[in-house]
C-alpha cells in the first residue's frame, strides 16, 4: 500500500517534526519526503486515506504546537514569576 499526498506551503515548515510524531504512532508506514509531495508506504494494516488523514492531523498539531508556544510559555512564566 502506498498513498502520495501534497503538502501546503504554509505547512512546510512543520513537516520534519510531524514525520518525527507520525512515524512514532504508526511505526510500520514508512514516510518519504519529496519536495511538497509526501510518500507513505506501509505494510497494508493502515489504509491510504487513514494514513493522509492521520498524517495531516500530526501536521496540524506540530502546527498548532509551535505557534502557542509563545503564549504557554509568556502564561507560565506569569504563573511561576520569571
């Protein structure tokens, strides 16, 4: 099984992460990376649309992580008083 899906520019800069989290949860689909383009194999227990859509919910989370963390952090440090 295998499942090509493309990336939007403004997600890019999330990508490395969310391959790092998406090959930890499914450790069995093998991830490429190909410009804009990813490449998911695996060995057929996932299927190809849970795969696109599982990886993009990775991407988003790296997405959502790393534009709030500036906000957690400005939060805690109020809380703890740095």
């Amino acid at each position: 099984m295998s499942q090509n899906f493309e990336i939007a520019t403004e997600l890019m800069p999330y990508l490395a992460d969310a391959v790092v989290r998406f090959r930890y949860l499914y450790p069995g689909v093998n991830v490429t990376i190909d410009g804009a383009v990813v490449i998911a194999s695996g060995d057929g227990l996932v299927s190809a649309s849970e795969i696109e859509q599982q990886f993009m919910f990775c991407l988003y989370r790296q997405k959502i992580y790393v534009e709030t963390l500036p906000l957690r952090r400005t939060l805690i440090a109020g809380v703890v008083g740095r």
